[in-house]
C-alpha cells in the first residue's frame, strides 16, 4: 500500500460542466471512506465528475489511491459541519458522512449528532440552491432494537434516545426528518437508503465492527470475542451489492416516498459468523465470550421486498464469497498476503 497520500484542492468551478448526462457531476460527502470510496469509484466509471468531501475522522486518503489522479475527481478536505465551501456546482449529492462504527461514533457523541444534523441541513441547502437530487445513508440503527421481524420499512422502531448509541441512532433519524420536510416544503428529490451491516474492502483493521474485528483477530491468532451468547444474528451485505443499491435507488425514475432498506436478508447468528471466519482464515483463534455491550441489538434482518420489486436489487455475493474477499484484502493489508493459505481464499 503506498504512503504516498496527495489531496487535490478543490478546482473552482463555475456551473455545470457540459450539457450531456455523462458530464454530470456528483458531490460524495465522506467520499474517503468505507463505502464512500466505492461510492467514488462507481460514479466515475459511469461517467460523472466527482467530488469527495470528507475531513478524514474515520476515511483514508489512500482509500482514494485508485481515483486520485483521474481528471474527473476532486477531493476537497472539509467538515460538513462547517458551512461548505463556496463554489460546489453538483447535480447530484450523496451524504455519506458520519463515522459509522460505534467505537468512533462514541468517541465525539455531539460531533456525530452534529454531522448527522448540520451535515445534512447543510447539504440539503445545497440541494436546493443547484436543484440536486440528494441520497442520504441512514442506517438500520434507526430500528433500535426491533420488536418486528424482519424489518419493513414502515416499523417505526424501538430506539433508546439517551444511551450511548443515541447519537448516532437519534441522529440519523433527526437526519430522514430533515430530508422528508425538505421534500414535502421545497419538493427535493430525496433518496433514503437504510443500510444494514456491509462489509468488505476498506473497512479498517480497528474500526470495531464485527466482521473486520473477527477477520483482523483471526488474521493475528488471537481470540475472537465474541459479545452475549453469540445468538444474536445478523445480516451482512458485501459493499459492492451494496452500492449496486445506491445507484439503483439514486437513478429509480420515481422518488420513493419513505426510506428503503438496502442489505442482505441471509441471516447468520454472531457464532456462526465467528466460525465462518476462523475456517477462512484458517486459523487457529478460539472464541471467547464479553459481555454484550448496551443497547445491542439482538437481531436484524432487512424486509427488501420494496427495493426488490422496484428497484429490481437484491444483494448477489454470498457471504461465503464476500468473506473470501475481505479476508484476502486484510492480509494483503496487515501482512502483504502472505498468511492467508489458498484454501482460505478461493
Ligand atoms: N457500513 C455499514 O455497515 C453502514 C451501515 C449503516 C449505515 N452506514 C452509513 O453509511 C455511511 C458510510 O459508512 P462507512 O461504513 O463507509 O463508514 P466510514 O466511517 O468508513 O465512512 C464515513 C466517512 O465520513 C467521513 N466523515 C465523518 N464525519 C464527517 C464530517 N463531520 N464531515 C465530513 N466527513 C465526515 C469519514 O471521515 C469517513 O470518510 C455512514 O453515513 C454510515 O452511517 C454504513
């Protein structure tokens, strides 16, 4: 991986740049990380100008090492916070930012209620003085834990507003609020996706999120911890099915009139999880059991029937092959390749 990191400064611009569709240009709010990187990645190869906006709380700028020097990408360092910077001409806005994994989401709680909030008012505004369409990446956490299962769209959910996940779960339903009375006052045209558990190239080693926990624990032959009994489950969405949804959603001719789920509705428990990756990974890790921290939820399965029927998406990559993947990608991360044995990887 190179160390070699450059931003691109922000290039003025003063309108829109060319007439035709593939000239558009879309602004990536948290553009530098997990999924926001993808997310760049994806809309150059269709042909938009891009523009990553993010301050770097939990994105890399190598994550950026593919794109960086494509002439039709421009990333700009800036806390969506803060009033944006003058002079962003977009036709399209994604808002991804937000730290997305507890442990960074925790470590500044009024900061993540912050980006959730201002960040989106802000780019809403922006919205409405280009007329951009805009997508906004909420979060199953919005269900809290789920008294309904699986979960459509219409549960309104079963979320604590004080514990230490609020930030995070009460800011992103502060954030649909906004995108919904921006619609209905100034009629934006809103995309809200609620993303379930994704995974896969670019997490980071310690972000704190179960599948790169485990791989990087495996990866090093150390326990996996496992948090409760281990019963509880999950559902996990390879990040390429993931932004596939994105796309699909952002382009669908009609604007959804609520949120719509994006994940993978395979349901696995936390040890199964757990076991999948030590056979992976073949390694000889044990799993060891901590207490289960406050407020986790003890089961999640998205209800896609909506993105299904009309978005024509569902996740394709099993988690067999999405784990392979990621597995593949840490090592050459953590150790240039060289532990992972064939067998774990094909
Ligand atoms: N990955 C998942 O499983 C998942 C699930 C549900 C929702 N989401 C949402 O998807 C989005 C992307 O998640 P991710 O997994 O790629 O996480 P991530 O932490 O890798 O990406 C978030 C990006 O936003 C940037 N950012 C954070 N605060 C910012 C601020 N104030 N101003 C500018 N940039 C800021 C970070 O530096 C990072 O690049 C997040 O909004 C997250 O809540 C992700």
């Amino acid at each position: 991986m190179s160390k070699v990191v450059k931003v691109l400064k922000l290039r003025p611009t003063t309108g829109r740049v060319g007439g035709n569709r593939n000239s558009r240009r879309a602004l990536v709010a948290g553009g530098a990380g997990f999924l926001g990187s993808h997310l760049c990645e994806r809309l150059l190869l269709d042909g938009y100008e891009v523009v990553a906006l993010d301050n770097f709380h939990t994105g890399k700028k190598y994550n950026l090492n593919t794109i960086l020097h494509d002439q039709k990408f421009t990333c700009v360092e800036h806390d969506v916070v803060d009033a944006l910077p003058s002079g962003l001409h977009v036709d399209e806005i994604y808002n991804l930012a937000c730290p997305a994994s507890p442990p960074h989401y925790q470590a500044d709680p009024i900061h993540t209620f912050k980006t959730s909030v201002i960040g989106s008012l802000n780019l809403l505004e922006l919205a409405r003085r280009h007329d951009a369409k805009i997508f906004q990446a909420s979060t199953s956490e919005v269900y809290g834990d789920p008294l309904v299962h699986p979960q459509p769209e219409n549960y309104f959910g079963n979320v604590n507003p004080h514990g230490p996940r609020s930030c995070y779960d009460e800011g992103k339903r502060s954030a649909e609020t906004l995108f919904f009375d921006y619609s209905r006052m100034f009629s934006l045209d809103i995309r809200v996706a609620r993303i379930f558990n994704t995974y896969g190239r670019r997490m980071q080693p310690d972000d704190g999120r179960v599948v790169s926990n485990f791989i990087v624990q495996a990866l090093r032959g150390e326990d996996l911890t496992v948090y409760g009994s281990g019963r509880q489950t999950r559902s996990f969405c390879y990040a390429d099915d993931l932004i596939e949804g994105f796309v699909r959603l952002m382009n669908a001719p009609q604007a959804p009139l609520h949120p719509v789920n994006l994940g993978n509705p395979v349901e696995f428990t936390i040890m199964e999880l757990a076991t999948l990756v030590i056979e992976y990974t073949n390694s000889r890790s044990k799993i060891v059991h901590r207490p289960l921290p406050v407020d986790d939820p003890r089961q999640r399965r998205p209800d896609i029937s909506f993105a299904r029927e009309n978005l024509g998406w569902e996740p394709r990559i099993s988690l067999a092959q999405g784990l392979a993947r990621t597995v593949e990608y840490f090592d050459a991360l953590l150790y240039g390749g060289h532990l992972v044995r064939e067998a774990a990887v094909l």
